[in-house]
C-alpha cells in the first residue's frame, strides 16, 4: 500500500517553498511539463484520421498514438485552439495539427497531409451535419421526418424483398433432406 504522508527534511521552509514540488525544484506533471516555461504541454496524442507523413511520404493509421507538443495558437470566440506537434515514428520528421473549433474537427497545418476519405451522408439518405446553406438543412416538420423514415424503410423493402427470397429458395434447397447431408458430411 502506498503511504500518505510525506517527509519533510529539517530544511524545508514552508514560507519560503510553498510545496514540496518547490522545494525539490520539480514540476507537479514531471517529465511532460519540461517546456511549460515555453507555453508546451507534452500530451499523449492519438490521430484522428489517416495521414500520409510529409517527410517520409509513408501512411500513418488512425488511433496511432504520440507523445505531442501541444500548445495555445489561438482563439475561437472562447474556445482555445490547440496545435499538437508530433514526430513521425518512421522518420524525423514533424507534422501538426490543430483543433478547428468553428467546425468541429481536427485541420493537419504542416508536415503531412490528411488521407482524404470523403462520406458524403446524402448519398446514404442523411443529411450534411456541416451544412451552412439553411434551404439544404434536414426536415423541421417532425412529420416530413416520420415520412422521410418511412420512405426509406419501404424503400429497403422493396429492394431486400427480392434478395430473402432468393436466399430463402438456395437454404431450402440445400437443407431439404437433413438426413441426407448428415450422410454426406460422414
């Protein structure tokens, strides 16, 4: 079990250090607040999206994790936003990326570029959740919305319909006589 109390040495002057921190001359974060004088936070870091490094031109997977410079660029109204500055762990080189506020998502700015894999939700019966044209927004009426759901499940019905049958028509020829595919598989 770990112990709760902490050793105070006989030099240790509580009104000239206020913590222990103070007096042994670290930081309360350690090793990641080692460039905190110059406004940089070492923070764990895991990419959002795919990216091809710029140095080395090689594919980094979404969900690889870094051990980022993340520091302070700027404002959004009142939301900061951050810059994450990561090395490459396949060469030296660096990229960043920072945090867009206005819409919601991650921009890379330099040394590498973002796999583009564009989905566009109206091609699957959605709507864009980034939209900023109000005549393109979803439905307000909760009716159109019930419509709109209905239509795509009669929709799903008429073009799944066709293909259970079929399926349905291959199980029953392949199971029609129990007996007889058990004799097969001996």
């Amino acid at each position: 079990m770990q112990g709760f109390n902490r050793y105070y040495p006989p030099d240790y002057d509580p009104k000239k250090h206020q913590t222990l921190n103070d007096y042994h001359g670290k930081h309360a974060l350690g090793d990641r607040a080692r460039k905190v004088d110059q406004g940089i936070l070492i923070t764990r870091f895991e990419l959002p999206f795919n990216i091809w490094c710029g140095t080395c031109n090689a594919h980094i997977g979404m969900g690889v994790r870094y051990n980022a410079e993340k520091r302070k660029v700027g404002m959004y109204y009142s939301t900061p936003i951050y810059a994450f500055r990561c090395k490459c762990h396949l060469c030296s080189g660096w990229f960043e990326i920072q945090t867009d506020p206005k819409n919601t998502r991650y921009v890379v700015t330099s040394g590498a570029r973002q796999k583009d894999e564009d989905w566009n939700p109206e091609e699957n019966g959605g709507y864009a959740v980034h939209e900023n044209d109000p005549t393109k927004a979803g439905p307000s009426d909760p009716l159109a919305q019930v419509e709109k759901t209905a239509e795509s499940s009669r929709r799903a019905r008429e073009t799944g319909a066709p293909r259970i049958d079929s399926l349905q028509e291959l199980s029953e020829t392949y199971n029609a006589d129990p007996y007889e595919l058990s004799k097969r598989v001996r």
